[in-house]
C-alpha cells in the first residue's frame, strides 16, 4: 500500500522550548492512525506543522493527497459565526455547484445529527454541537487526509460512542486516511488500526503499535476483547514511562466498570 | 418598553423646562422661543418646499460623504491592517493628520474648491474617514487566528482569507466606525454650511434666518431637525448592524 504520509526527523522548537524532538513515522493510505501521549506534549503542534500551518523548525513532512481536512481542538473558534450551521459545512466546497454542495452539507449534518441545526448560528449551538460542526464540515469535504485533534471531547458518551462508529464507517466508504490525536487510551484502541505514543515534552515516538484487532469494530464487543483490554494496559503503561508506577490494574478495573455504566444506561 | 417610556419622561421634561425658561424673563425677549412656538414653526416649514430642499440639500451631501468615506476607509483600512509595512510607513503621517479638527480646515478648502457642495462634502469625508479606517484596523487585529488557519487548511488563498474571512470577520467593527463616521459627518457638513461655504443647507437655512431681524424661531427649526437627523442616522446604522451582524 501506498504512503499517504511520511514524517521525517520532524522537530519543532518554539522560542526555547522545544515542543516536538524528532519524530519520524509513516501512514499508509487508508490507514486511521491515533496519537496518543500526555497533555501539552506537542500533539497539536504536530498536526499544525502537518497540515502546513507552522513550519517546522527542521525534518520534512511529505503529503501525497490533495484534499486535507483539519477539525482543530479549539473547534469553537474555527467556526465563522457570520456563517449558518450549514454555510460553514459549504465552506470548503465553494467550488463545487450549489444544488452539490447543498447535499453534501445536509448528508454530513445528518451524519452527526444536525440535520436540523442547518440553519442556527454556531454560537447558538452548545459545545459538543459545535464541535458536530466541525467534524460534519471535515467529512463533507472528502478529504484524503483527515486529522483531527481531539475531535470528541466535548460530547457525551452516547454522543462519543456514535460518533466513533460514524468516523469508522465514512472513512471506508471513501477511503479517507485520518489521524486523530486523543488522550483517551480507550477510543484509540478502539478506532486505530495503529497507535503512536508519544512522551512528555518534546514529544518523542515511545511506540509504534499496531491494534491486532479486526477492521469491523464494535462498541460492545471489541472493548471487551481480549486483545482490546491487553492492547490499552499496554499504552497506559506506555504513556506512564518514567513516572511511579501508576497501578494499572486498578485503572484499568476502574475503566471498566465506568464502561459498564455508559452501556448499561 | 420601561426604557421607552422613561426615554419620553425626559424628553416631556426637556420640553417642559424649555417651554419655561422661553417664558421667562431672565432671558431678553425672543432669545429663545419656547417649543410650542418653535414646533408651530417646524410644521409650517415642513410643507414649505424651500425649507425642504435644505433638508435634502444636507441629507444628500451627507449620503454622499459617508459613501465615499466608506469607499476609501475599508479598503485602506484591510491594506493597513494586513501589511504591517504600510502601517509602519504611514503611521507619522496618520497620526499628524487626524488630530486636525476638520472644522480648521474650512478656510482652506473654501479657497481650493470653492463655495460648491464639493468642500462641504469633501471636509465631511476628511471628518468621516478616521473613525472607519482605525475601526477596521483594529478589527483586522482581532481577527481570530484560527479562523485564518481554517480557511487556509480548506485551500483559501490570500485574496479568499481576505474576502470571506477578514471582511466578514471585521464588519462589526466596520458598522460601528460608521455609525460614528456619521454623526462626526453630520456636525461638519452643518458647520461648513453656516459657515458660507454653501448656498443652501440646513446650516445655510439657520445662518440666513439668524440675520437680519433674527428668527430665533426658524434657528431652532433648522437645530431640532438637523439632530432629528443625526437621531435617525444613529438608530438606522445601530438597527443595521443588530440586524445583520447580531453576533
Ligand atoms: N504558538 C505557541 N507559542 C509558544 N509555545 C507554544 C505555542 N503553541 C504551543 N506551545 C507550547 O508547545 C507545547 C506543545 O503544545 P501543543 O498545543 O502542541 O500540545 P498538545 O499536546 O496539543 O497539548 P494538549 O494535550 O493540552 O492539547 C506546550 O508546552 C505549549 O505551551
Ligand atoms: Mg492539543
């Protein structure tokens, strides 16, 4: 399979401080990717640097699709609140016809259950509609490479659990590569076919993992697969290098019985 | 509808106190008529047509000036905003030429483009300007980044950031420039108009109904409308930007 993706030696240095180390890492076509690693070790910055908003302080980040789509942490403020729910969605389509661009803008919305938010203003949605927003205009736009930071932090489990499903099921009907950045051990487990971990500031590759778990996810079934639950211990360990000793087993029961709660209600 | 109604309880009392300090005898007779005379007046000169096309005279020249102050105050004002080198440039002479009182220019003008509605008009635009070009200014350094960053990730290029983004983005601001722009265009268009610098005006209207026997009456019908007027603008411009950009 093709490379959609190749990060080479990627390091980027604000002032003196130094946000990213030198990482390198490729991603497949197709491939959904998570990155994984501790609160303002540089995740957003990797993707700023990706998506070619910040130039990094040296290394190379080659891209080899056309269409790139970014639904950015602080979804909020990327919407334009002169625009409606739907104008935003359209956004990126301008150049597409009118009657096209309409039915893509109502087919995303639909997919993250805004069909009748259309036509809202963003500042009249709550924080977990507006970040829908963000995520519907992404996959309107078809892009071949989907990166997303954190694109699921501010809706409710239900809401989560959907949403998860929805960004698995589009990104094989188009064929969409995507790398999403989470702090949620479990959600990349569960959506990626590979997981980067990266350490504390700068970020560093600790690990490269691939999810031995088959393309058809579930959210009942898979998380409690056996290879799901060893995977996540895995990364929590992972993403605890260096520290005391976090009690694992502990969390990871903890974990469990929440997940219990979510699916039972 | 309380504010309403407290907004006409100050305005009954305004009348009431005028109406009583026109009556009385500190002041020397007809200096100043009392707003039962002066709004007899305003009715009679609204059906007259020459009062009439002095209030269109003003209201047209005001038009007029705002226009071509917008025209010339946005697109400076996004290229200042957008190119800090053109800022930096034009910074000494910007700051050297907006505290001129646009009033102290009057002689000048008068003697450049003689006694036409082209001075009134063009003093107006200098007046009006200022408030528009540091409102978009400012705005264009509110801009929010990440709108930016949005627009660029979806493949906008530089005149696309600037049209769909900055613009949008900074109408606000633009609108309440405006809104200032024309109450500032307002004091200066009436002021070069009593000033002779025109032939007909409200200003003109005041000045001529001041001299000779001295119609104190006719000058309060000139001042009430010229800030019914400015009222209007004001409220117009307000309603405006809560209608359109309520955000
Ligand atoms: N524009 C900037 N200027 C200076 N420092 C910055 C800038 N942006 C980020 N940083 C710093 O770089 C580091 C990495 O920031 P970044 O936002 O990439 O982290 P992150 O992994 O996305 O964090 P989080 O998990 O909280 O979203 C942080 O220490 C942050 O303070
Ligand atoms: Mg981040």
């Amino acid at each position: 399979m093709s490379n959609m993706l190749e990060v080479a030696d990627l390091g980027h240095t604000y002032g003196d401080h130094e946000a990213i180390g030198g990482l390198s890492f490729t991603v497949r076509a197709g491939e959904l990717v998570c990155v994984v690693g501790p609160s303002g070790c540089g995740k957003s910055t990797l993707l700023r640097t990706i998506s070619g908003l910040v130039a990094p302080s040296r290394g190379d980040v080659s891209l080899h699709g056309s269409h790139l789509a970014v639904v950015f942490q602080d979804y909020s403020r990327s919407l334009f609140p002169w625009l409606s729910v739907q104008g935003n969605v359209e956004f990126p389509l301008r150049s597409l016809p009118r009657a096209e661009r309409r039915a893509r803008a109502a087919e995303a919305l639909e997919w993250v259950g805004l069909g009748g938010a259309a036509r809202k203003r963003p500042w009249q949605l709550s924080g977990g509609m507006q970040q829908r927003v963000a995520i519907a205009r992404a996959l309107a736009y078809r892009p071949s490479l989907l990166l997303m930071d954190e694109p699921f932090a501010s809706v409710d489990a239900q809401t989560r659990f959907e949403l998860e499903d929805l960004l698995l099921r589009v990104r094989r009907e188009h064929d969409t590569t995507v790398l999403v950045v989470t702090h949620d051990i479990d959600e990349s487990v569960y959506l990626g076919d590979r997981i980067l971990v990266l350490s504390g500031s700068p970020a560093r590759l600790v690990a490269d993992l691939e999810v031995p778990l088959p393309a058809e996810r579930d959210q009942v079934t898979t998380r409690t697969d056996e290879a799901f639950v060893e995977l996540r211990s895995k990364v929590a360990r992972l993403l605890n290098v260096g520290k005391p000793a976090l009690d694992v087993e502990k969390w990871a029961a903890a974990e469990r019985e929440s997940l219990s709660e979510t699916v039972s209600s | 509808m309380r504010a309403f109604t407290r907004g006409l309880l100050g305005i009954a009392g305004f009348l009431v106190l005028w109406e009583l300090l026109g009556r009385s005898p500190l002041l020397p007779a007809h200096a100043l008529p009392p707003p039962s005379v002066v709004f007899g007046e305003l009715v009679t000169q609204l059906t007259s047509p020459s009062f009439i096309s002095h209030v269109v005279a003003t209201v047209l020249a005001l038009l007029i000036a705002i226009v071509i102050a917008i025209a010339i105050a946005v697109p400076s004002g996004l290229v200042l905003g957008s190119v800090p080198a053109v800022r930096h440039g034009t910074r000494a002479v910007i700051e050297f030429l907006r505290p001129i009182p646009s009033v102290a220019l009057i002689p000048l003008a008068l003697v450049m483009l003689g006694f036409g509605p082209e001075t009134k008009i063009t003093l107006a635009v200098y007046a009006a300007l200022w408030p528009i070009l540091f409102n978009t200014i400012y705005a264009l350094d509110e801009l929010d980044p990440l709108l930016v960053d949005t627009a660029r990730v979806f493949g906008t290029g530089r005149l696309g950031v600037l049209f769909l983004v900055a613009l949008p983005s900074a109408l606000p601001f633009v609108l309440t420039g405006i809104r200032l722009a024309a109450t500032t265009a307002l004091i200066v268009m009436v002021s070069v108009e009593l000033m002779a610098g025109s032939q007909i005006g409200i200003g003109y209207f005041i000045m001529e109904a001041r001299s000779g026997p001295g119609r104190m009456d006719q000058v309060l019908v000139g001042t009430v409308v010229a800030g019914a007027i400015g009222v209007l603008l004001n409220n117009g411009l307000e309603r405006v930007r809560r209608r359109w950009v309520a955000w």
